[in-house]
C-alpha cells in the first residue's frame, strides 16, 4: 500500500471511530446549550414567517387590499424563503453550518425592521421577499446542524423538542399579534421580529462546528477536539461513557455532495418523496394558518381582537399536538405516525367541505384538529430529511426540499385567494382534503422507517 493510500485510509478509520465516539455519548451541556441557541433562531423564525398573518387583518382595511393582494404580499415571504433554503443550504455544504446561520439570521432580523418603514403593498412585498431569503436560510441549515450533534438513540425527541421552538415562535406571535396589534397597530409584530440580530454574536463565538460536518471535510484534529471536549463535558456531569462501537467495515466517504447525487439511484426516490411531503403538508397548515385570521375577519365580519384570537387557539393547540409528538415518535415510528396523521386529518377537512365552512365557529372546531395534525408532520420533516442524507448532502437536500416547502406555502394562499373571491370558502377544505390523502398515500408506498438508526447507517 503506497503512502496516500495509507493515510487515506488511516482518515477513514480515524472518522469512523470519531463518529462512535459521538453517538455514544448522551445530550452534553454543550449540545443542549447549541441547541437551545439555535433553537431560539428557530422560535424568531417561526415567528416571523406567522407575524404577517396577524399584521394582516388589520393592514388589508387600511390599506384597501384586494385579496389578490393580499395573497401577494403573504406569498412573497415564502418565494424569498424558497431561494434562501437553496442558497443557503448549498453554502452550508461549503461554508460550514454556522457562518451560513449566522448570515441568515442577520438578514431577516435585519428585514423585519425594514418591514416597519413600508409604505405600501408593493413595499411591502419587497420586504417580506428579502425577510423570506433569510427565514428560508435560517431552518435548514439549523435543523442539519442539531441533527448532527445528536446520536442515534432517542434522536426524534432530542430534535424535535428543539424543533418545537418553531411552533413556539408560531404560537407566540399569536399572542403577542392579540395583545399588540389591536391596540399598537401592524408594525408592532415586526418590532418584536428585529430581537433575533442579538443571537448572532453566540452563535458565530461561543457553539462549535458540526463534528460530523468536520469528519466530512477531512478536518480530523478540530472533529477530534470537539469530540473530546463533549466527552469530557459527559464525564464531569458523572455519566459512564461505553466503549465507542466502531463499525468492522469502513465505507469511504464522499467528500462532497452533488444535485445529481440527490437524483440518484439510493437518494433520488427519498427525495421525490420528501418533496411530495414538504408540498403537501405545507400547502395545507401554512395556507390555513396564515389565512384563518383574514377570513374570520372579512368573511365572518369578526372584530380583530376575536379574529386573532381564533387564530392563536389554532396554533395553540397544534403546539400541544406537537409536543405529543416529539414525546412518542421514537416509539411510534416517523411513517406510521405520518401515515396517521395525514389520514386523520382528511377527515374533518372533508366535513368542512361537505357542510359548507357555514360559520367561524365550525371553522375553528374542524380546522383545528386537521390543522393540529398536519402540523405534527411538517414540523417533523426536517428530522426525516435529515435521516434520509448523508452529512455531504443533509443540509443541502434539506434546503431544496424546503424549496418545495415554500412552493406549498404559496400555493396555499394563493388557492385560499381565488376561492374566496368567488364568494365561498368551502372547496378551499376540499382541495386540502384531497392534498393531505394524496400525502399520506405517498407516504404508505414510498417512506422509509428510520427510527432507532444511526444517521450513516440509514444514508451511507
């Protein structure tokens, strides 16, 4: 065996054993400190993709939208989301996860406080597109990042109880949207929305790169020092560290990932699949969600207060559902849960349907429940899209994937739009019916179980 032939092989044993050493150690303080930081990104972030929803009803009569204009400025956070998810997933790749995060987050805390100054609806939309590139950029690549620090064991809930910061952000603005809006005015949301630029400084200074990102790119020593840092951090809290389980087989790794590689034979159906996920289920919660407060408002002539009330018990209780979620999808399994979800939530969207969507009331008491459902399932697809890529590929599969994230989330509104200025809001729950049933059938035929699987054993 020649020289570079040996110390290529010498790098793979010293990565794979890197990796045993990581999945065996327990959530550190210092995991659970990055993740608490990136997960209050997250929460900014949610916040900010719902705070128009709740600006909305109030700037649609001052302004004297149209719905067609109205969809457009709620559509435009999402297009600007679109292009952020794929830049900067694919920056991520090259770049690291961090310096990526922290570019994102100052671009759509910086966006918020434009957003104060619009003038108009043309303006607006400006805003809420350069706000989206952000936004867009912030959740995919922080998903892969806290994906990579976590081990095999109990993934789902270590991620998803970080993930649910998002849903918190979600909840929040609601509440700060009743408390604010009625009596501060719209720009009050996107006040609250510049508070993320002060995460910046932690996040570039104080976490440490993805280890798995490191091992990656061959950067062994600095893998090896955070590696060791973490598992001293373990020791000192009086936890007994097993031997590291390094696999007798070592598989050499690709340093760098491709689009084509997301297309071929291993990873092109995931990711078909995935992008059928993040469409539908998107194109349903977001439609509904940022939308709900309008029509309570300007179909069922409810005054604002209530109107965003309405909306807040919505998310409020997809937050409760969520969290069910994080607790026992390790034991459930990630494709029998979504199977579940999707398929229950058909049914009180059929309902709304089929009785006519007749009043607010019976709105919130079907849509709730669909929504709360459907909700589980989007929340939950950064940690599948994480499982089904390997590190090469994760953040920039997650970022094009979210892409279609983002096309649902147009879609949504804009459906929402045009039915309504037909005169009837019914078909609207038809269409999203449809959507959640074609979703899960997707689903039962194509997803891989991934639950209780390291990630390089489920994306080699």
């Amino acid at each position: 065996m020649d020289d570079a032939k040996r110390r290529s092989a010498t790098s793979m044993t010293e990565g794979a054993r890197l990796i045993a050493r990581l999945e065996r150690l327990p959530a550190t303080r210092p995991v659970m400190w990055a993740r608490g930081c990136v997960g209050m990104a997250t929460f900014f972030d949610g916040y900010t993709t719902i705070a128009i929803a709740y600006a909305m009803p109030i700037l649609s009569k001052e302004w004297a939208l149209t719905p067609a204009a109205t969809a457009a400025i709620i559509s435009s956070g999402y297009f600007g989301q679109l292009i952020g998810a794929v830049i900067f997933g694919w920056l991520a790749e090259r770049l690291g996860r961090l310096p990526v995060l922290a570019i994102a987050i100052a671009i759509f805390a910086a966006m918020s406080c434009a957003c104060i100054f619009a003038w108009d609806a043309h303006s607006l939309m400006l805003f809420r597109f350069l706000q989206g590139i952000g936004t867009g950029g912030e959740v995919p690549v922080a998903s892969a990042y806290v994906n990579e620090l976590s081990g095999a064991k109990k993934r789902g809930r270590f991620f998803l109880l970080y993930e649910l910061l998002f849903l918190v952000g979600l909840t929040s603005a609601g509440a700060i949207g009743l408390v604010l809006v009625p009596e501060a005015g719209w720009k009050a949301m996107f006040i609250v929305g510049m508070v993320p630029v002060a995460l910046v400084i932690p996040l570039r200074f104080f976490l440490s790169e993805s280890p798995r990102w490191l091992i990656g790119k061959g950067r062994l020593a600095q893998a090896e020092a955070i590696v060791a840092r973490l598992e001293a951090s373990a020791i000192r809290s009086g936890k007994v560290l097993p031997e590291p389980a390094v696999p007798t087989t070592v598989i050499a790794p690709k340093a760098q990932g491709s689009v084509k590689e997301l297309f071929g034979p291993l990873y092109g159906p995931r990711t078909l699949l995935l992008w059928v996920m993040w469409f539908g289920a998107y194109m349903i919660n977001n439609g509904l969600v940022t939308w709900l407060p309008t029509l309570y408002k300007t179909v069922f002539n409810m005054p604002v207060g209530q109107a965003i009330g309405y909306g807040f018990i919505t998310t409020g209780a997809a937050l409760v559902a969520s969290f069910i979620c994080a607790l026992v999808i390790d034991r459930v399994g990630r494709r029998r849960w979504y199977i579940g979800a999707l398929a229950f939530a058909v049914i009180p969207l059929a309902a709304l349907y089929l009785q006519g969507a007749s009043s607010a009331l019976t709105v919130l008491l079907l849509a709730t429940p669909a929504f709360a459902a459907v909700q589980t399932v989007t929340y939950s697809l950064y940690l599948y899209s994480g499982e089904l890529y390997p590190t090469r590929l994760r953040s920039l599969g997650a970022g094009l994937g979210s892409a279609w994230l983002r096309a649902g989330s147009m879609a949504g509104p804009w459906v929402i739009g045009m039915v309504v200025a037909q005169g009837s809001v019914a078909p609207v729950f038809l269409v999203f019916a449809v959507v959640s049933a074609v979703t899960g059938l997707a689903v039962w035929l194509r997803a891989p179980e991934t639950t209780g699987k390291s990630l390089e054993t489920l994306s080699p």
